[in-house]
C-alpha cells in the first residue's frame, strides 16, 4: 500500500515483533485463522507478513510467563486496504467461529478487536476516506461509537477469505504508558511524531504527515504500571520506517543524551516502556 499518510519517508512502526509461548498455536492462529504468510523461520524465530512484507516476528519462549498488566502494548492494529476486506473477514471469522472482543466505529476508521492466544491485543481495520474526517481545532475527530456489521457484511467481497491482501500493513501501534507527558517528550521530541488528538486527558494521538495516528499511547493501566518484564509474553520490540528522515532522527537522539544501541538484528534505543525500537 501507498498511499499519503504511508510513504516510504514517513515515520512510522512498519513490524513489530512479539515473544509467545508455543508456536504452533501461535501460527494456527496468526497463519490459519487470520491469514498472515509465513515467509521465514530461523530457529525460534518466525516472521509472517504480507507478500513478502514482514509485519510480525514470533520469538518462542516456552518458558515466558503468562500476560500481565504492564507498560507496553495495548495493541497494534493491522489496516486493510479498504472496508470490502473488512467485512470479507467478518464473514470469515464467523465461518471459523473465532472470538473477537468487539468492534467500533472511529469515525476516521472502522475497526475489529481480538486477542492472539498470548493475549497480545490486535485491531484490524480500515480507513474512511481522508476527505470524510473531521477536526476541531486541528485536531482529528476520533469516536467510538458502535460497529455497523450488517453495512460491511453487505459490502463485502462475496468470495471466501483467502488471506491478508497485498497492501495490508501496519497501520498504527498502541501503548500503555506510565505517563503521558513522558511518553510525549519520547515519541514527539525525539521519534519526530506530531500530536493529532488529546482524548479525555487519558490518551494521546500522534501521527506523521496527517495520518490520524500513527501512534496511540494512553494510560488506563494505571500511572504507576511498571514495564514489561523480559522474560513475560509481549511486545519485545518493533521496527521504524524512517526513509529520507533517518538523520534526523539520529540528531534529536544525540541532542536528548539517549544511548544508540546495537545488536544482530540492527540498530536501536530503548523508548519509555523499555522496549527496543530498531530503525
């Protein structure tokens, strides 16, 4: 996919990689059921994705600890190229009787939500036309108001699901964060991301080149949540698209004193969640 608010120069999470506990279950579900490729593994190492786009690694760990209540990842969202493959996926998941948690309808988007067997939260969506969006003092107007099934099922592509289309990517990642003013002077001063939208004084919208979000961070596991610890399931790490805006992003990270690590799979910094982002 690309498009305006996903260029190969915008700052942006383009994969993310995950630590579960058994990789069969992981890949009946991520492959099987949702309809990701698996284009390589290594060892305990999967990567699955789109063509030959990686989106998700899986690092198995059969000894990590079950889910808890951390910093980190509230979920990471996987767009559709339009609303069609939505409902096509609707039709699916009702075929396969797998569980979601819920959908909304976000006004700028429309959106499903689920859970990997890990308990890793997920959100598949897709856009409205950016034209449609609406502002209030130049922030986006984001809701959450309930899904229409029925529209997208009707709208759907009338075939069987095949699995994730060409142009599928991901579309936004959200976290949560201890604090949102700390988070903020991280993923803006630093990492080079705009804010697009406050909510409620609990959450934070940022974005590059006028997306709605790229990025989401919000507190609602509590102001004194600790970071994820490493040997528990979840997020490890993820990758930033940078493009023509890689020097920078060096420079704030020299001018902010932060450390600039490297180890076999790249370059990276620890942002706020202790959590590795490679760019």
């Amino acid at each position: 996919m690309q498009n305006k608010f996903f260029t190969n120069d915008t700052i942006r999470v383009e994969s993310v990689t995950l630590k579960i506990k058994d990789i069969k279950t992981s890949l009946d579900f991520y492959v099987d059921k949702l309809g990701f490729k698996l284009i390589s593994s290594n060892n305990n190492v999967y990567n699955l994705g789109v063509d030959n786009n990686i989106l998700v690694t899986l690092v198995e760990d059969t000894k990590a600890t079950a889910k808890a209540p951390t910093s980190g990842l509230y979920h990471f969202a996987i767009l559709l190229p339009n609303r069609k493959y939505l409902g096509q996926l609707i039709n699916h998941f009702i075929k396969i009787s797998l569980p979601i948690i819920g959908g909304s309808d976000h006004g700028v988007s429309e959106a499903l939500y689920l859970n990997d067997p890990d308990g890793n939260g997920i959100e598949i969506y897709a856009d409205r036309e950016d034209a449609t969006w609406e502002y209030d003092n130049n922030e986006v107007i984001m809701v959450s108001d309930p899904l229409d099934y029925q529209s997208l099922i009707q709208a759907s592509y009338q075939k069987l699901w095949e699995g994730l289309p060409t142009g599928t990517i991901i579309g936004h990642v959200h976290y949560h964060v201890a604090t949102l003013s700390e988070a903020a002077n991280f993923f803006i001063d630093v990492i080079g991301f705009n804010q697009t939208l406050l909510y409620g004084g609990s959450a934070l919208f940022l974005s590059s080149d006028n997306y709605h979000h790229h990025l989401g961070l919000n507190t609602w596991a509590g102001t004194s949540v600790l970071s994820r610890p490493s040997e528990m399931v979840g997020l490890v790490s993820y990758k930033l698209n940078t493009g023509n805006k890689l020097e920078e992003l060096i420079r704030r990270i020299n001018e902010h004193n932060i450390t600039i690590l490297h180890d076999e799979n790249g370059t990276y910094v620890f942002d706020v969640n202790n959590c590795k982002v490679y760019f």
